[in-house]
C-alpha cells in the first residue's frame, strides 16, 4: 500500500510539473542568482525533489530540467554544464510577452514567434485591407468602402473561392447567337431612371446571403426566375424560389457549394421536354438554404426530386425538407435566352419584362464597396500581384440611372442585386457603371421566361382565399 501510495504521489508530481506555466515566458529573471550554487549540486537525469525557491515559485537543477529549458534554475548552464544559458526567445505584442512559437493571427494572416524574438507573419492578401479602404475613400472614385465583418479573417483567395461562384461561360456558349431586338427609336424611349422594384411593387425579391457557399450560379439563377414569374403571373404567384434546391440536387455539370455555371444551369441542366428545355425548382420557404457548417464547399444531399405528371407539368417526390410549408409545387421555366451587349437593348429587355442574369468580373476593391457608382480602382496597383486577383460572379441586373457629376458631365449605372446579403453595399444591391462593360457586366446577359398558365394561377389565387 505503501509503494502504491509513494507511487501515485510521484506520477502526481510528474503531471503537476509537466503542467507548469513555464518559468522564462517574460525571460529569464534573476539571470545572475545563486540557485543551483547555493542548493550545494545538481541532480542526474529527473528528481522532482531536486529544487529552489526561485522568485515566487520553484525552479530546477535535475538534467531534467533541460529538455524544454523551461523550469531550470537561472544558474543551472553555468553551474551544472558549464556552459552559457541559452537564449530564449521571446516576442511582445500588446504588452505581453509571448515565447518561441507561440502564435496569434492578424486579420487573415497568422503570425509565429520565431527563435530570435521576431514575430514572423504571413503575407497573404486579405479581403478587408484598411489602407485599400482608406485610399478608396480618399481617392476620387465615385464610390464609398466599408469595412465588412462577415470578410474579416478571410483572405483575398479564400474570397474569390469561396463567395463567388460562377465559372466563366465556355467560348461556344460565349460565341451562341445573340436576341435581337427590333427597337423603334420613336416609341422605344428609355427613362434616365427605371428600377423594377418600383414598376413591379411586391414582385421583385431582396437579395439573399450565400454565406462561404461559391454558388453565385444557383443565387442569380433562381433570383432572376423568381422576379420573372412573379411578374408574368402579375403577381398571382411570387415564389422566392430555392437555390439550394440547385445547389443539392443540380449536380450533373455543378459543383453545388463549390461554384458551377450560368450557363450549365441554363443550358445545360433543364430537362428535355416536348422539345422544350425546363428548368423546375422549388421554393426557399420549402427546401431553406443550408450554409456550409464544416467546409465551404460542402453540399447537401439533395431531399427533393420531381416527376412528370403530364401536360408539362411536374410533382415534387418528397416533402419539403422545411417543416414550417407542406407546400412543394414545382415551379419552372423556359429556356433562357441571351441578350445583346447593347446597353439600349437590355434596358428594353428590364423594362419589358423584369430583371436579367449577368456575370460580373470581381475584383479585390469590390468586396468593400459601400454606396455610390463602383469601377474597380487602382488602389492596389502598387502592391505585389497577389493582392490584385479577380475571378467571376454573377448576379441580377435590376435597374439603371444617371447621376450628374461636380463638372456637369453624367455618370450612368446599373442597378444591380449581390447575394452576400442586405447588410453589403446599399441594402445588398450595388451600381456600377454602365455603357463600358465595366468588369464586363455587359458581356453575358441572359434572360428567361416563367411557364405561368392559367391554371396555374387560379391555383394560387384560390390558395390565398383560403
């Protein structure tokens, strides 16, 4: 019982002195004190009795004490090796001392304490850079930035991967024939200002958040549905449509979360038909967007699929994943249609019949625009290439207007909706500069029908009666 008793008590004392804040974290105190010299000998290999009082604790002069150097007495090199003590070191930040390889992380960066006392960081390019805003602010640009804290943390490659999510068109898709619209100079005036929002009062959906989901795609895609069957079924039935719906269960050409194309989602991935290609997707009441929880590009299993029950109509297979609606109609639409490049023709196009699909170019200023007509700058023009990246996006072209500059000239702008949520830009939406392809939000635009019958909205109507 003895021995067992001895022999719990030494494993306690191990643990407890293998637990111990080192001793040096702040350096070495004391550096020229008689401690080892003054016990009378150093102890071979490890003696957990073989200590000083040393300050307001207890140091080491067992050869134990060297493994880490993080417990011997000041004296214990000289004295019990003969040898000078080693330098241990030691970094400062905020008042605070911190020892060799400890850790911190700055913004996007994380910083180590090296060995010579150094803090030595990365050198990643971040989302929010202060000097980026701050020269955008100062700098006569037309535009206000922001410091976001959904950004904060993230680098500048983490942001392209991760909250846009839109490949850029293929050369065929991007060569495909153009709609031409016959438009009459005479009876085909367009206004200086038009925003859907108000033409359409109560059809046009506010912008969702896409979190660190890259699936841009699936956010503008069924963005720009949604607005379309609202106003052709004047208003009969405004569905705010699912894109996880795209996201899960879109997988053919898609990556779901890990980004995917307006195109595959526009051409590629409707189901044939009666000659017709349709695309068909629920609403967000009925199948929620899921944020990534463990990795950004992680998708859900797709919860919901679809049958034809004839006359072009298809019926969900399951339930809605959301319990809180047993409503899960199929909505769809016709196949899309690309527009001209012609500012002219796709004002007619949003004035005629509702908001359109465009890829925008991203660039690093444009994560912390604020209000005004954005161009992308040349804040960052001075730095190392890897803080000037940009990849694609897309998002729903809802307007435009004009503003008049200080010198009398005009400026005109788009009015456009992100999907990073309605605490970005103004309200979620932003204006950029239209008429110059600026960040090429003219190079691809497209448009497509909802498929709205009668029937289908006399179902509706009979459904808000109830």
């Amino acid at each position: 019982m003895t021995c067992s008793y001895m022999a719990a008590r030494g494993t306690s004392r191990r643990t407890k002195r293998e637990l111990m804040s080192p001793l040096h974290m702040g350096g070495i105190r004391d550096p020229f004190g008689s401690y080892c010299e003054r016990r009378g000998g150093c102890c071979p290999g490890r003696d957990d009795q073989c200590t000083v009082p040393y300050l307001d604790t207890i140091c080491y002069c067992d050869l134990f004490c060297n493994r880490t150097i993080s417990d011997c007495c000041p004296d214990f090199w000289g004295h019990c090796l003969g040898i000078s003590p080693p330098f241990i070191g030691t970094c400062e930040r905020n008042s605070h001392k911190f020892l060799s390889g400890q850790t911190y992380k700055e913004n996007c960066n994380l910083c180590t304490c090296g060995t010579t006392g150094r803090w030595e960081c990365e050198q990643h390019a971040c989302l929010i850079e202060n000097d980026m805003i701050q020269a955008v602010n100062r700098g006569n640009y037309g535009w206000r930035a922001a410091n976001y804290s959904q950004f904060f943390g993230m680098s500048l490659d983490e942001g392209l991967r991760y909250r846009l999510g839109t490949q850029r068109p293929s050369r065929t898709i991007m060569s495909m024939n153009e709609m031409q619209l016959n438009m009459d100079p005479q009876n085909d005036r367009l206004p200086q200002y038009f925003n859907a929002a108000e033409k359409w009062p109560g059809k046009i959906h506010e912008p969702l958040d896409q979190g660190n989901c890259a699936a841009s795609w699936a956010f503008s895609t069924a963005a720009v549905a949604s607005d379309r069957i609202s106003i052709q079924s004047m208003g009969h039935m405004t569905p705010q449509l699912s894109p996880q719906n795209l996201i899960s269960c879109d997988t053919r050409n898609q990556g779901g979360c890990a980004g995917g194309r307006i195109d595959g989602a526009c051409f590629l991935n409707y189901q044939m038909k009666s000659e017709f290609l349709v695309l068909y997707v629920v609403t967000e009441e009925c199948y929620p967007f899921s944020a990534p929880q463990q990795t950004p590009a992680e998708v859900g299993r797709c919860m919901m699929q679809s049958r034809s029950v004839g006359r072009g109509k298809r019926q969900a297979t399951a339930r809605c994943p959301s319990t809180h609606t047993y409503h899960n109609d199929i909505y769809q639409s016709t196949p899309p249609y690309r527009l001209s490049s012609n500012e002219k023709e796709i004002m007619k196009e949003i004035m005629d019949n509702g908001p359109v699909q465009a890829i925008l170019e991203v660039h690093e200023d444009f994560f912390v625009y604020k209000s005004g007509i954005y161009k992308h700058t040349d804040v960052s023009f001075t730095k190392p290439p890897h803080y000037r990246k940009h990849n694609t996006h897309s998002v729903r072209i809802t307007g435009w207007g004009e503003e008049r500059n200080y010198d009398g000239t005009t400026k005109k702008f788009w009015i456009a909706a992100n999907s990073w949520g309605k605490n970005w830009g103004e309200n979620g939406y932003f204006r950029i500069a239209r008429g110059e392809n600026e960040c090429e939000i003219e190079a691809f635009v497209i448009g497509a029908w909802g498929r709205v019958t009668m029937e289908d909205m006399q179902s509706h109507h009979h459904r808000r009666l109830k």
